[in-house]
C-alpha cells in the first residue's frame, strides 16, 4: 500500500456560516476561521475541508455557485482567502475546497446567457427539454421535493435541477463545459490550495435518455440507476485528472449519492487515475427507510458494523477509504450514533473512538470534537434549511400531522449539523455580537469549546488523545481490519494489526453493562492504552458506552 500524506492526515471540515462571525453580521466568516486556526492545530488535525465560500445567492448556502473564481464578500472576500491560506500553510495545515460541478447556481453568468433562447452559445451548458403533453420532460423528482424540471418561461423549456430550482445542472458532456471546469480546478490548484472535495460527483454523467424512472417511491434506486454513474462518469473523472489534478500534489474526494460497493471501487482505484476517497452514504443512510430520512428505521449495529467491514474490504487493495459519522448534511453523530442525554460525554468520546481507529482517512465535522447535539426548535420559522423545509412543504401538503412531523424534523433537520459553533457560555455562545443566521443550540451553557478546555476529561481533550494516538502509531491508519463480533446488537469489537503490533478496540453501544465474551479475544494478554472510563480496566464487561482500546502483548 502506497503512503501519503492524505492518508495519514486527519480532516476538520469547516461549514463558515456557522462557524466564528468576526463582523458580526450573524454569519461565519473568513476571518474567524483564521481567529480560531491556532484552536484547530492544536486538535492535531492535518488538513481542513472548507465548504464553499465562493460567490453564491445562498438558496443552497454556497452549494449554488455563482461565480467559481470569486470568494464571497459576506465571507471576506479574496483578501481574507489568501490570508487564510497563508496562515494555515505556516501553520502546516492543508485547505481542501469544496467543488460544487455538478450544477451551479442559476445566477451564475452561463446560466443567465442559457436561458436567453434557444440558440444561444450557452443554451448547451445545461439540460433543457421541452414539455412532455405539457408536464416535465420526466418524473424525476428533486432531492429537495417536488419535480427536477423547473419551466422558464422565456423559451418555454424545462431546465433539470437535481436540487433547487435555482441549482441547475451543468451539462458535462458539453466539451466546452468540461473545458470551463477543467480551468476553474486549475485556477484553485494554481492559487496553492492542496485539494478538492467534489460535491455530488456522482451525478455529472447522467442517463441522458430521461426516461421515467420505474422505481418513483424508491427513491435510493431512482438515483443510483438514474441520475447518478451515467456512462461517462469514469471517462469525465479521469480526464479532469489526467488535464488537471495529476500536474499537482493535491488530494480529492468525491461525494456521491448511487456510490456504493458494487461502484465505490471504480472511483478511487488507483490504477484508474480518477479520485483518491469518496463519501458514499451506506452507513448514513442505515436508519432511513424506503421514503427516505422522514421515514426513519430503528439503527442495527450488526448493519452499521458490516458497513464498516464490507467497505474496508473492498478497498484495501487497490483503494483508500473515507471515515467519518457526520456532516453538514446530517444530524448530529452524538444524538444519532450515541446517546446525548444521560451518557452524552462517554458516547461521544466512544464515536471518537471508533472514527480514529478506523482504516482510510478521518474526517471531524466542526463542534463533533465538543460534542455538540441535535437542536429541537419549537417552531419551522426557526428552520433555514432547503431540505427541511421542502420535506415540511410536501407533508403538508399531504395533509399529515404536523406536530408529528416536527418531531421528524428535530431528529433528522440538517440544520442540527449547522447551528453555531459553541466557543463559550457568553450570549450566542460566543459566536457571533449580532443575530446569528440560525438559532444556537441551548446547550451551549454546558457545551461549549472554552469550559471543555478547562476539563482534562473533556470530549475535546478525548480528541486530542485520539488523534494524537493516531498519528502516532500509524497501525491505525493502514494497518488490517477485522470486525470479531458482527452479529452482536450492543458492542463492536475488532482488531487493527500489521505485523508489529495488534490491537483490540471494544465499543459498547448500548445503555446497559454487558459483558465480553472473553474467552477467544486472550483480553489477558493487553494492556488499556485508552478509555472514555476513569478508572476502569475490566476485560469482563464494559459499562455503558464504555470504549477501550487495548494493545497485545
Ligand atoms: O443531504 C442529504 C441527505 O440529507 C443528501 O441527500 C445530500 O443532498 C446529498 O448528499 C448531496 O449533498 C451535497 O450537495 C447538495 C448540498 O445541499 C449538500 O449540502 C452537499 O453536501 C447540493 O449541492
């Protein structure tokens, strides 16, 4: 297995709206991320993947790009970006850039000549059809709700929009398109950044027959078959690397819904020469049921646990994996995952746990370090989030109760993920002077970064262990996996060894004591390296949400 830095290194994934605002305008920021980026170094982490910044009308909050090449102003603008750069480079920090191609906004300069008329020079950057005996071309539905096609009344056509209607899709097998982009990745890579996540990455090569989809209430299926692994996309992939990335030293991760194992594999082969990880959704998805994440399923651990293990084995020989429990896109690790009431610090730190000592690169989305949790607003007014509120829009529409539903939205809102950064117990936990963009978390009294980094049993000091431990004993990056117990429902135990060392890592799940069944793991012959326990080295049982993590002898 080939060594690099982006395997070894640790990501902190920054979403800047929500993250430190220096203006006080209620909006994170440039110049707070470079404010708290002596905080960041000092968790250890290696690189950061900063969401996008660029110029956007924010339908999306910056998924909706208007111009590639600009930093927006309400962020502070190119002055702050090279700033930031700068300071993070000194540092010995690597800035990832999100890359949103797969459409952009409907702002953007092409899409505003595009639907100009028919005949004009951009009309082909985006997909435009003509009404189907005047409905859309096709029952594509959007991720957000409701149809993919949005009518413009100019020429009468109907543009796709996987997304928003003000989030048009690009049309990549335009070569002109491909061109454009091929220019903006070079632009980034020549201004110093070290790499890119691509947002939706699966979906740039569609089925360009538009068919109906057979599957309209599956909706996993319609998009694995249908808008996502077009026939092009490896094509696309590997040109983009072979113009562009492989002139620099710069790692990629590609996001993607319809990625999973019989696919995942194809993306980041490295013979194939197209993207170093992916973000493919089968563990995050794991508790949603066939309409999605409003129709949530009860979360099996012997499922979760076969996630891990099935795609570690996939990619160990050729691959390289993506670790993570959570992002902007979803609720909180620890109120999903864990149990964020009466056992909030010791699951939190479990998660860590499992995240660092996990094979393939570690990814830490912004306040998980502290354990932030789910926020429950009392009303849909207090909600910001296009996902949320199309999902709400819909049930309402089809007359359910909404009292019920708002209780779906506190678990599953994506706006749990983006609720303010909690710095310190002052009023807006310290985020922001002014009248912060959403709500913050009431937690932040008891949850915050300044009280964790008093308490030398904090989450956040917890992290430092683990990544410290990480780093230091690289078994943990690239050694072997193997989960022992797959179908137990309370605990995950497996090894990491390579063929110096070997080490057991125990994870109890649940709320309750359970006891190990010792009897072929030879307990005996460790030794407690870490725990989330004080106090505490039973090889009988752990306590609930116990995690240890032991060396053989
Ligand atoms: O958010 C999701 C589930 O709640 C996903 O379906 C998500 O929409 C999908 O993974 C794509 O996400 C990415 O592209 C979107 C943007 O809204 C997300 O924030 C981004 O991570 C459109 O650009």
């Amino acid at each position: 297995m080939k060594k690099t830095w982006w395997k070894e290194g640790v990501v902190y994934q920054i979403y800047p709206r929500s993250f430190n605002d220096t203006t006080g305008n209620g909006i994170g920021d440039i110049y707070g991320i470079i404010e708290k980026l002596d905080y960041i170094k000092s968790l250890g982490v290696d690189i950061i993947w900063l969401c996008p910044v660029y110029d956007s009308p924010n339908d999306d909050n910056g998924y909706d790009i208007s111009d590639y090449r600009a930093i927006s102003e309400d962020f502070g603008g190119s002055e702050a970006f090279g700033k930031l750069l700068e300071g993070m480079h000194k540092r010995g920090l690597k800035l990832v850039m999100d890359l949103v191609l797969n459409h952009s906004s409907d702002e953007h300069a092409w899409f505003k000549e595009s639907r100009k008329s028919k005949d004009n020079p951009y009309r082909d950057y985006y997909f435009w059809k003509p009404s189907k005996n005047g409905n859309p071309p096709n029952n594509w539905v959007s991720f957000f709700s409701g149809s993919a096609w949005k009518k413009d009344n100019i020429t009468d056509e109907y543009f796709l929009h996987l997304f928003t209607k003000k989030q048009p899709d690009l049309n990549w097998e335009n070569p002109k398109v491909r061109k454009e982009i091929h220019d903006i990745v070079e632009y980034w890579c020549k201004k110093g950044v070290d790499g890119f996540r691509m947002d939706v990455i699966s979906l740039i090569s569609k089925n360009l027959d538009f068919p109906d989809s057979p599957y309209p209430d599956d909706y996993g299926k319609t998009i694995k078959n249908y808008y996502a692994n077009g026939s092009k996309i490896h094509q696309y992939l590997n040109e983009l690397n072979r113009e562009v990335l492989s002139k620099y030293d710069i790692m990629t991760v590609g996001e993607g819904p319809g990625i999973d194992l019989d696919n995942g594999l194809n993306y980041v082969n490295e013979d194939r020469n197209e993207l170093n990880m992916i973000f493919h959704f089968d563990h995050m998805f794991i508790d949603n049921g066939l309409g999605g994440k409003y129709d949530p399923i009860d979360l099996s651990l012997p499922k979760f646990k076969k996630v891990f293990g099935d795609w570690d084995e996939k990619l160990k020989d050729k691959g390289w994996g993506s670790i993570f429990l959570g992002n902007h896109d979803f609720s909180r690790m620890v109120s999903r995952f864990g149990n964020d009431s009466t056992f909030h610090t010791e699951s939190a730190k479990l998660l860590a746990m499992l995240l660092l000592t996990l094979r393939g690169t570690v990814y830490i989305y912004q306040g998980d370090e502290i354990g932030m949790s789910n926020v429950a607003y009392p009303s849909i007014e207090d909600y910001n989030d296009v996902e949320t509120l199309g999902s709400w829009n819909e049930a309402l529409a089809r007359g359910e109760d909404m009292t019920e539903f708002l209780k779906l939205v506190h678990k599953q809102s994506r706006d749990n993920a983006r609720t303010p950064i909690q710095w310190n117990s002052t009023k807006n936990a310290g985020f922001s002077i002014g009248n912060p963009w959403l709500k913050v978390n009431k937690k932040y009294q008891t949850i915050n970064v300044e009280a964790q980094e008093q308490d030398e049993n904090s989450i956040l000091n917890f992290y430092r262990r683990m990544i410290a431990f990480r780093k230091a004993n690289p078994v943990m990056v690239y050694g072997d996996y193997e989960c022992i117990n797959k179908a137990d429902k309370n605990l995950y135990i497996y090894k990491r060894w390579n063929d110096h060392e070997s080490y057991i890592i125990l994870l109890n799940f649940s709320n309750d004591m359970q006891s190990i069944n010792n009897s072929e793991l030879n307990l005996s012959k460790t030794e407690l390296k870490v725990s989330n326990y004080d106090n505490t080295n039973s090889i009988e049982a752990l306590q609930p949400w116990e995690a240890q993590l032991r060396k053989y002898n």
